[in-house]
C-alpha cells in the first residue's frame, strides 16, 4: 500500500467513513507488508473519531493483539482494558490480559485473569464452551511446573470433563505422574480409560510402560495431531543445492535444541561441540532457549562455529533461516521433549534429520531419517521398534570431562541422612517413579534394615504423599529423606553420600545415572525393551559395571538387598567406578565424537548415494490400537516374556476379521516368514553399526 493510500485511509477514519470490516482489512495487509507500525496508528484513529461506535469494544481488542504480537505488552494491556470497559462480558480480552500477564511473568495476575472467565461462564453453551475450555487449559498449563500443581490438575480435570481433548488429557496425566497419584488414570468417572490413555503424550508415555511397538505408534499418532503435513515443506529446495554444494565446502552440520543452557542436557553436551573435525564439518547451533549467558550456553556458543537464537522466530522463518544457512544434517536434540519446534522439523529444512539425545525413543515421523543409539540400548533384532535407520556409537550419550563440582566435602548429617545404615539414592525425577517401582523400592527398604531411600526434593504434597505411601507399605515415612534442590555443581558434591543408586523403570535414569557414574557411585538398574528402559543399562555397561544390569525386576530387588547388605561388595564396585573413569566408554568424549563424525559421514554419502532412509511407518495405527487395548494398571509390560506374541495374537485376529498390509516388524502377511532380525529392511531402513 503506498504512502497515499495510508494517508486516504486515516483521512476515512477520521470522517468516520471507514467501516470495521474495511478497516480490518487494511491492518491485516499493512501487517503482511511488515508495517505493523502504520496498522496501529491506523487503529488508534479510528479509536480516536469513532467512540461511539458500538463495534470499538472489537477494534480495541484487535489493536491489543496487534500492540502484544509486536511486543509492546503494556499498550496491549490497555488496549483489552479499554475492550472490557466498553463491554465487560466481552470474554477474549479477559483471556488475552491473562496471557499478556503471563508474558510479564505475573502468573498470579494471569490466573486470576483466566479464573474471571471460567466463574463468569458458569453456563454451558456453544458460544461460551471454547472459552471456558481455553481459560481452564491456560491454568493447567501454567501452574502445571509450580507448587499449585493440585490447582493446576482441578483446572484441567474440569476442561477435560467438559470436552475431553488430547491437549488437557496429556497435561493432566503429566500432572498425575509427577505427583505420584496412582493409578494415573483415574478420578475422571465420565471419561473411558481409552480416551485418556489414548491422549497421553509420546514423553509420558515412556514412564508408563516399557511398550516400543507403541512408543513407536504413538510417536506416528502425536507428530500426526500436532503437525500433520505442513502447507510448504522446504524438501524440494534443498536438495540438488546441499548435494552440490557440499562438493565445494565442509558438511554443515546443526544443533537444534532448547536446551542450550544450565539444563541437564547441556550439562551433558557442553565439551563435544568443539571436537568436531573442523577439516570435514561446520558447526552451528539453533537455540529456542532463552538467552542466558549462563556458562553452560557461552561454553557451548563457543564451542560451534555459529551460533544462531531462533527463539524469537516462527517455525516458518527458522526453517527458512536453516535452509539458508545450507544445512546439510541437522539433529534434534528436542525430539517430543521440552520446548520443541515441531513444526520446524516437519518443513524439512535440511535433506537429512536426526533423532538424537533428546527424545528417548522412535520419533516416528516420516522426515527424521536417523536414530543414534548404541548396541545396547537397540541390540540386532530391536531395529524394529524403530521408524528411523539406527546408527550406533560406542555409547549413545556423550558426557564432558569438564563438569563443574562444588569443592566441599558433604557429610550425612549435612544432608539429613543418618549417620548409620545404607543410603540407596534416586535422583530420578518423580514422574519416573510408578506404583510397581514404589513396591519394590520399598520391598527392598524392608529387607535392609537401617536403610534409608534418598529422592530429589519435589513439592510438600507430593513428599507427603510419598510418605504415606511408604506407611501403607509398612516404612517408617522417616526413612525417605527428600534432597533439597541445589544448583548442579553442589548437587554433584553431595552424591558420594549415596550407597547405592536404585534406577528406575520402565523409564531410566539418563543425566542423574551419569552423574552418579561419574561420583563414584555404583547404579543398579534392570533393561527392557524399549529406549527409555535401556538408557541407563547402556550407561552402566559403559561405564564398566555390566554386572548392575539386571536381567529382570525380581533380580534387580535381590541384587539391591544383596548389595545394601554387604559393604565389602559396595566399596569393591565404587572402587572399579575410581579406577575406569578415565578410560571407560562412557566418559571418553574424544572416542565418542571421532565415531560421531564417521556417523555423520557415513548419513551424508548415503544422501549423496541416493541411498537417504525412509522412515517405514505402515500398520502404526493398528499397533496403536492394539497397544492402547493391552495397557491395564495390573500388567507390566516389562516383566512380559512374550512381549511380541501379545501384539501378534491381536494382529491374527484383526487379520481374520480384515486382512492386514504386510509390515516389517511383526506381520509378514503374505510375504512367507518375518525377517531375521538385523537383516536389512526394505525402504532404505537398512540397520548400521557401530562398534568400539
């Protein structure tokens, strides 16, 4: 729109002959032109010469939206104020300064701001339903990581009794798991197990039960709901430029996390950016965190050869800016975790995707190309839990060498432990922690006497919960002692203090494993199946104790009382932890990053060789199925010894009802037998390995 046209424009605002329609029109193209300034000044005219128009209660609340996309929240807030004085039932504005508070960081005023709408629409109608369901998700939301997580959970239980969407389903359950109120699906009478267990998120999903088939599944059904396929993939773009391209220049490599910063991931992370071979790769990373100048983010900036925030951008711009910057591989360390930036992914911004170290398990999408794992977290044969070609490192998680631990010599009573008896610590978080993995954890107090479990701190009525669970089991509540939360460095100075690391399950410990590894503190654990249920195993194995592996849960209950019960054995294995720390897999970075560029190189010639894998994703939708129908709180998928003839007898009688394409994992259909396992699968997902 040119000058003269703006000009016309106010002119017909200020005679009061522009209507709300055409008015609306024009903001709309002049913010498209990037003139959001013009539109604004275009609003307030109007406002200015057309008070009493009984419309302005709309223009007042379009010119907050416009004032809060820009990032000027304080006239936003005036603008909705004014909204809601000229109308006070007018209930988007009062939804919207819930969310303009909530960017201020004032989540009290926000609350109260969405509690006003959810009191105010005490009647059920079409009109008020999708406010009343999106004021009582914002609350969920917003308390979900704070100590009014019961406040959080009521909010959502009433959204989901009112329409029982997979959004406030997901939340809800996420709430429920991390304060360990068990069962996790129960407390809402007039909604199916089904339904709720059906909404459950991919990353909640893995502390529930050790199922890969449906981690898989449910990974294919998520990125499906949340994404679906994107109105513009950038696939086409890239391709013959990166291939060219990359004849002529090293192999551009990008980091894309939101957990660039003082985070466990970036604690894990923050020695490998710069061993990179800088002859054959160039290194950038995105980061959708927040800009902390912490010294985790200015170790790891330092590290990469660009360092790109793409916190303030759209999918559709941090796409394009990754496809311009030419990046040839790019790894997601998000995964269905944390701040992720799904939609980015989906646009296929670079020719190869990798799933890596964020996400603990097959993303299940048709654009991620790669898995990196080790050989014993996806052994031969488990490729097909998978969508993505696995590759394999000595050991999946890289760790640094140069972690920060406090210099203070921690003693029990420091901590609140006694001064007597044998600490089993768990540092995993509580969402980790299942009503199976309590009994047994408990089982193994009782036959320990003088034992005492140490946990991470969480809220008081969760630690309260927990102590009355540890009653009914016949535990004295004295003898779970909860960690107050310190800052990382402190936290790792204090871990010697355990006896003995009690892992979880199905979902592991990852980080926390590590760090007690690295402490010299010996980590029992038991593998499964899944992803989740052998990261902590492969930690363990790396680090040179295979022998805490268990082969099952009962084993894993022994092998604790046999340990808790004899010191000799104890301080023999944090001995070997002592003395295999500088050469053990797990912390050796320069080994892990040398078979990490032969990884890398070996994705780009299969790209340049035609050769890039096809995720395989067929029959997902009846694994999901079949999955969701066998979950029940009284069977553990982890103590199944036929795991897979559980999913086969359900596919034989879906089969006799109506034939089921042949699939690669556990239907062979008409094709004769089901492949060997490790064999090389049609569709490019060929199996690569990777060993020390």
């Amino acid at each position: 729109m040119s000058m003269i046209d703006l000009v016309a424009v106010q002119e017909m605002a200020r005679t009061r002959k522009l209507g709300v329609a055409e008015l609306f029109d024009v903001c709309i193209r002049l913010g498209g032109e990037g003139k959001g300034e013009h539109a604004v000044a275009l609003f307030q005219t109007w406002l200015d010469h057309n008070a009493g128009d009984p419309n302005a209660p709309a223009v007042h609340f379009n010119l907050g939206v416009l004032l809060a996309e820009r990032g000027e929240l304080a006239r936003a807030r005036d603008a909705y104020a004014a909204a809601i004085r000229l109308k006070p039932d007018f209930v988007p504005p009062h939804l919207n300064l819930g969310s303009v508070a909530e960017r201020d960081g004032v989540i009290a005023e926000a609350v109260g701001h969405w509690l006003s709408v959810v009191n105010a629409l005490a009647g059920i109608t079409g009109e008020t339903v999708g406010y009343k369901l999106m004021a009582l998700k914002h609350i969920g939301r917003v308390l979900e990581k704070t100590a009014l997580e019961t406040s959080a959970e009521d909010a959502l239980r009433q959204a989901i009794e009112i329409k029982a969407e997979a959004d406030a389903i997901q939340h809800w359950i996420s709430l429920r798991q991390s304060q360990c109120k068990w069962p996790v699906m129960a407390g809402i009478g007039n909604v199916p197990r089904k339904t709720l267990f059906s909404g459950m998120s991919p990353h909640c999903l893995i502390f529930h039960t050790d199922d890969p088939l449906l981690h898989l599944a449910r990974g294919t059904a998520y990125y499906k709901r949340k994404v679906g396929q994107p109105p513009g993939s950038l696939h086409a773009l890239h391709r013959d430029r990166a291939r060219n391209a990359a004849k002529n220049r090293r192999i551009r490599i990008g980091y894309f996390s939101s957990y660039l910063r003082e985070h466990a991931h970036g604690y894990l992370t923050a020695g490998m950016y710069e061993l990179h071979d800088r002859k054959k790769f160039e290194v950038f990373a995105y980061s959708c965190s927040d800009y902390t100048a912490d010294r985790i983010q200015l170790r790891i900036k330092n590290g990469v050869d660009h360092w790109v925030d793409v916190g303030g951008m759209t999918d559709e711009q941090t796409a394009r800016r990754i496809l311009d910057d030419e990046i040839d591989i790019l790894i997601d360390f998000n995964g269905y975790t944390g701040a992720a930036r799904l939609n980015v992914m989906a646009l296929r911004p670079a020719p190869i995707i990798v799933n890596w170290l964020g996400y603990p398990g097959s993303m299940g999408t048709p654009y991620h190309n790669y898995v990196i794992a080790d050989d014993f977290i996806i052994p031969p044969g488990y490729e097909k839990y998978y969508g993505e070609k696995v590759l394999r490192l000595p050991c999946y998680q890289p760790n640094d060498r140069q972690r920060l631990v406090a210099n203070r010599s921690w003693t029990r009573a420091d901590a609140g432990l006694p001064e007597q008896g044998t600490v089993f610590c768990s540092f995993n978080g509580t969402k980790k922690l299942t009503a199976a993995m309590w009994r047994r954890h408990m089982s193994i107090l009782a036959q320990v006497p003088g034992s005492v479990l140490w946990l991470f701190g969480s809220y008081d009525t969760t630690e309260a919960r927990l102590r009355e669970l540890a009653k009914e089991q016949g535990i004295a509540p004295e003898r779970l002692i909860f960690a107050q939360a310190l800052v990382n460095h402190e936290h790792l100075a204090r871990y010697p203090l355990g006896d003995l690391f009690l892992d979880a399950a199905p979902c592991g410990g990852h980080t926390t494993a590590s760090d007690a590894l690295w402490m010299g503190v010996p980590v029992l654990t038991a593998a499964g199946r899944g992803f989740a249920a052998r990261v902590c195993g492969s930690l363990v194995t790396a680090a040179g104790l295979p022998e805490l592996v268990c082969d099952s849960l009962d084993d894993y209950v022994r092998r604790a009382v046999e340990l808790g019960t004899d010191r000799t054995k104890l301080a023999a294995l944090r001995q070997k932890l002592v003395d295999s720390r500088d050469t053990c897999d797990l912390f050796n970075i320069d080994k892990l990053m040398t078979h990490l560029d032969d990884l890398l190189l070996e994705m780009w010639e299969d790209y340049r060789q035609d050769g890039l894998p096809t995720p395989d994703l067929r029959n997902l939708e009846i694994y999901d199925e079949i999955g969701t129908s066998l979950d029940r709180d009284d069977l553990e998928m982890m103590t199944v010894a036929d795991y897979e003839e559980l999913y086969r007898e359900r596919l034989r009688e879906r089969h006799a009802y109506a034939p089921v394409p042949f699939d690669v994992r556990l239907w062979p259909g008409d094709c004769g037998k089901a492949e060997e396992p490790g064999r090389d699968r049609p569709s490019g997902r060929r199996t690569g390995r990777r060993g020390p």
